[in-house]
C-alpha cells in the first residue's frame, strides 16, 4: 500500500509544523498546566500527612485512589474530545477554513465536540453523585480498607463527590483546548482550579478547623470554579456570545456523529477502567498489608502522578500532532512526529528522574510528620524515583495512538495488559511483600510500553497506518 500523503500533493497547504522547538512550545504550557492537577492532591495528602495520624493519612490514599477509579475511568471525555477537535483542525488545514472564519451562521464543528463532551460529562456526574452512597460504601470495601482509614476515607469522599460533575467537565475541556494546541488556556484553567484550591483548603483547615472536611471542600469549590473559567475562555476562543455557546444545532447531535464519539468513547473507557482497576488493585495490596504501608505508598505514589502529569505533555504533544497529521493523511510528517517526540519524552524523563533523585529527602518531609511513613517511605524511595524513566514510554506511545483515534488499538492493549499483570502482580506480592507491590507498578508501565510499541512497529513496518484508524 502507498503511504504517499495528500499534504505531499497540496503544497499549497502549510505543512505540519514537526520541529523540536515547536513540540516543546506545544508541550511546555501543558506541563505547567498539568502539573497544578496533582498538585492539588499533593497539597491535600500533605496538610493530611502532617495531622500525626496515621490512619488519615491512610484513608486519605484510600479516598484519592476509589475516586480515581470513579473519575479517572471517565477521562475518555478528556481523549476522545483531544483526538476528535485535533482532527478538525488538520481537515480545515486541508480545506483551508480556519475557526476565525466561523460564524455563527456557519457549522462550527469545534463547538460541537464541545457540547458533546460536556453533555456526556454532567450526565454521567449526575448518576455518580445519585449513587454516592452505594459507590463509596462498597468501593471502600473492595480496597479493604481498615475501619479507621475508612471512617477517614468516608468523611473526604461524602464532600469531594459534590464535584464530580466538575470533575468530569474539567476532562472535557482539557482535551478540547490541548486538541486544538491552545494549551495556554489549560495553563490557565488548571493554574487558577490549583491555586484556589490551595488558597481555600489552607483557610477551611487552618483558619476554620474543618479538619479532613475542609481539605475536600476547599478541592470542590474550586472544580466548579474552574468550568466557570473554563467556559468564558472557550467564548472567548470561538468568538461567540454566552447564548451562542450554549445554542445546539439538532444536526450536530446526528446519530452517525453520537456514535462515533461512543464508540471511542467505549474503547478508551475500557483501557482506562482497566488501568483504574490495575491501580487499585495496587492500593488494595497495600491495603491489605496495614495502614503504615498504605500510607507510605500514598506517598509515593504521588511520585508517580507528578511525573505522570509531567511526561503528559510531550504526549498532549505527540496526540495534537499526529491527530493533525492524520487528519490530512500525511504520513511523512506522522513518521517524523511519533520520532521527534519520542526524543523529546525520554529527555524530559530522564531529567525528572534526577529531579527527584536530589529532593526525595525534603519532599518526604514535606509530606509527613510521622516517622514511620517516612522512614518506610525513604527505604523505598529508589522505586519511585525511576518511575518516570520506566513509564515514560506508555504516555508518549498513549499520545501517540489517541492521536490516530485508534480506539480498538488502545482497548485490545488494555486486555491484553489485563490477562498479563494481575496474576503477574499476585505473585509478585506473595514473594516481596511491599517490593512486589513496587514491581507490580514497575510491570503495569513497561507492559504498556512493549505492548503499545508492537502495534505501532507492525504498522510502521507495513506501512498502513490508516487499519490503525475507525472508518470515517
């Protein structure tokens, strides 16, 4: 099969943009935005992990994890609506119609994408929320949690979940903006949600003695706060009035368009719920060996959501180019892409891994009082420090492949994933203890890696990117 572009027969069109300096333009304002997102649960785990109590530090691991489950599972609005608007913008690049030409009397499709996601979003919070008490009871139970990290975990989770909708809006709007390469206005929405989180839970806790209560609030009003934000700035971006960005067009809810989106929207929830589902088994692990283990690997799991959000941006990256690039069908500049940020992604890893190796010290400090977690935490620290060079690998070829919108690629490496890690990680933990439960997390990254690395081997070797891609 040719893989001969269409973009090599226009050169009237402006070829995708595949040097160093603009991935790293693209990434640089995401890494920033991103990593005010764990740093909101950082904050909260630290104010937590310096009330000299174990079993809240604890419960406060047990609660992030169970609503990670919840929350993090539905993150397919934050793929589908990143891959989906960066194709957009690679076919207007091939039809030569920018968004600044769109009227209100003309089809936006941007917009559409938007309301979709959004919808999708509030309808799912809102049965999140009508289930709260069965989802945390029984959620609680399935990580076996101890009674009093539960009672803890349970006091955090009955606030937290009044922003659940938010939450899930907040996904949507974040793969909107990345899709489309305006991550200033992610820097901007996730660095006001953080620093109003910051600001309100310091004054709850400290200045109103909410305890635990406040911690969550604090989290919740400034989710809400941040989709108000975050809806002013796409306005702002699409150059609508407020009515105009709420009007829907009945025909950009058509039944090929909705199916569509669902059925990505399936594909990646099922690879995320089985990553979800992989980490918590990893806290029920921890779980299971006491509350001083829980609460050590609560810390140093954050480690690796830091890191996470960090190599996240040289994916967003690698998904808003490759989208581009496929939404032209130029191959060429795919090639160079999936190259160029891959480089890109081992270098930033690298030096994360170094980062950490220097203030491991002072942050396990910062993130505890009580010398037990931290002197469990400090023994163990060697596995944290390398996770964003083992697991780097998973992000970037993450980006990579929800950039093609290649649903049925992302969920059939989830299951295979899934047959391979959870009786691999049983046993790592019968033999290790808590060195297995490091392992475990150490083999869920690099089965990723090697698992995502052979589809894309096999497609480059063939040359037939586009059996990587739904029918359009």
């Amino acid at each position: 099969m040719s893989t001969t572009s269409q973009a090599e027969h226009a050169p009237d069109i402006k070829p995708i943009d595949t040097r160093y300096a603009h991935i790293i333009a693209i990434a640089l304002p995401v890494l920033l935005a991103n990593l005010a997102m764990p740093l909101q649960s950082v904050i909260d785990t630290a104010i937590v992990g310096n009330m000299n109590d174990t079993a809240k530090l604890a419960g406060m691991g047990l609660a992030i994890q169970l609503l990670s489950l919840l929350l993090v599972s539905f993150n397919f609005l934050q793929y589908a609506s990143s891959g989906l608007s960066a194709q957009v913008v690679g076919q207007q690049a091939n039809n030569e119609v920018s968004n600044s030409q769109t009227t209100a009397h003309q089809p936006c499709p941007l917009l559409s994408i938007l309301q979709r996601a959004l919808l999708l979003a509030f309808g799912i919070g809102a049965l999140l929320f009508i289930a709260k008490p069965w989802l945390i009871d029984y959620g609680l139970q399935a990580l076996s949690a101890n009674p009093a990290s539960g009672i803890a975990a349970k006091t955090y989770l009955d606030v937290r979940f009044w922003g659940v909708i938010a939450e899930l809006m907040n996904f949507a709007f974040i793969g909107w903006f990345a899709g489309q390469g305006k991550t200033r206005y992610m820097l901007y929405q996730q660095g006001f949600i953080a620093i109003v989180n910051i600001v309100l839970t310091l004054f709850f806790v400290f200045g109103l003695q909410m305890g635990l209560v406040g911690v969550a609030l604090g989290t919740t009003i400034a989710f809400w706060l941040g989709v108000v934000l975050a809806l002013w700035l796409s306005r702002r971006h699409l150059h609508l009035s407020w009515s105009a960005l709420f009007r829907a067009d009945p025909q950009d809810f058509a039944k090929h368009k909705m199916l569509r989106l669902f059925s990505l929207n399936k594909d990646i929830f099922i690879r995320t719920l089985i990553l979800t589902l992989s980490f918590a088994w990893v806290t029920r692990l921890s779980a299971q060996s006491g509350d001083l283990i829980l609460a050590a690997n609560a810390i140093l799991l954050q480690v690796l959501s830091i890191s996470a959000f960090a190599l996240d941006g040289v994916a967003v990256s690698a998904e808003t180019l490759s989208g581009q690039a496929a939404g032209r069908r130029d191959w060429r500049s795919f090639r160079i892409i999936v190259k160029r940020t891959g480089v890109v992604s081992y270098g930033l890893a690298l030096m994360l891994s170094l980062i950490w190796w220097l203030i491991i010290p002072t942050y396990l400090a910062f993130m505890t009082n009580i010398d037990a977690v931290f002197a469990l935490a400090y023994d163990y620290h060697i596995y944290a420090v390398l996770l964003p060079l083992v697991g780097v690998g998973a992000y970037w070829l993450d980006g990579i492949f929800f950039g093609l919108t290649a649903g049925s690629v992302i969920r059939n490496a989830a299951l295979i994933l899934a047959v391979i890690f959870f009786p691999l990680s049983w046993l790592l933990y019968q033999q290790w203890d808590m060195t297995g439960i490091w392992l475990s997390v150490w083999a869920l990254l690099l089965l990723r890696v090697i698992i995502l690395g052979g589809f894309l081997s096999r497609a480059h070797a063939s040359g037939s990117y586009e059996k990587l891609q739904p029918e359009r």
